[in-house]
C-alpha cells in the first residue's frame, strides 16, 4: 500500500522545538553587556597558567624585543576564539538559569 498521496499538515515537519531553543538563545544573546563578555574573557585569560598561551604574548614579546615579528592574523582570531568563547559560555549560563 502507497503513502505517497497522503495529506500531511504543512507545518509536519517543522521542528518547533529546535525553534523555540534558537529564540531562547537569541534573547540570552541579546541580554549580555560587553562588560560581562570583557569579564568573563579576563576570568579564561586569567585561569590559563601558560603565559605562552595568552593572546598577547607574542606581541608583548615583540614589544620587548624577543621575537622578530607578530602575525596580525593569529592575533585577531586569538581574541576573536576567546571572545566567542567568553560568549558562548555567558549565554549558556543564562539558559540554565531559566531552566
């Protein structure tokens, strides 16, 4: 026997569920304050006890003469990986909240 002519709703396959999480993820997003992004980006910086691994070193490295160059690139996706990071985890923590 066919199912091919039966007549579903149009919303059957919409997944209202992963919807609703989106929007719930969008207004968390929404609610955060640069100063919290800043804070939490200086509680990951400051928990990291390698200081090879701080965005700044090779250009406080530069700075002080011990390295011949800085890539801008690395640089910017440094803080930029931090700062989604910082994000992320902000966001996550007001959706536990409201759970």
């Amino acid at each position: 026997m066919s199912t091919r002519h039966l007549p579903y709703p149009p919303d059957f396959e919409i997944n209202h569920a992963a919807g609703h999480h989106e929007e719930r993820r969008r207004r968390a997003l929404q609610s955060l304050d640069v100063g919290d992004v800043l804070a939490q980006v200086d509680d990951l910086i400051a928990s990291e006890p390698d200081p090879t691994k701080h965005p700044c070193y090779g250009l406080v490295a530069f700075l002080l003469d011990r390295q011949v160059a800085v890539h801008g690139g690395e640089f910017w996706d440094a803080w930029k990986a931090l700062a989604c990071q910082a994000i992320d985890r902000l966001v996550d923590e007001r959706l536990q909240a409201e759970d």
